[in-house]
C-alpha cells in the first residue's frame, strides 16, 4: 500500500499527537519498504492547537530519520 494514515492514543485509549502516545511507529514505519509505503498522513480528532498538534507529530517523525 502507498498510502498510510497514522494515529496514535495514550494508555487511556485517547487520541494523541504521533509519537506522544503507545503506537510503535518506530517498528512499524521500519516496515514501510515492505509495505510499499510512499505517503503518510497524521490524524488527531480533536487537538486543543490544531498547529501544534500537526508540529509535533511532524517533528517526532523527523526524529525517525527515514
């Protein structure tokens, strides 16, 4: 698959920021080769900052280092 939506959610099953919650994006983006991945998109329903939200889901995946 080309496309990939990511979403994450803390220990109490709430929506959080990429990388601010218990999804292992490390281990699954890893994968991505396999997978054919090309483009990801990031998803929170409802950030209190939408800016902020998006930010740092953006700067985590940068940590990863593709």
């Amino acid at each position: 698959f080309r496309l990939c939506h990511l979403k994450d959610m803390d220990r109490r099953g709430r929506i959080a920021d990429v990388g601010r919650g218990t999804v292992d994006f490390r281990g699954i983006l890893a994968q991505r080769q396999k997978a054919g991945l090309q483009h990801f998109f990031v998803d929170h329903d409802h950030p209190r900052d939408p800016i902020a939200s998006v930010q740092a889901s953006y700067n985590y995946l940068d940590t990863l280092r593709w």
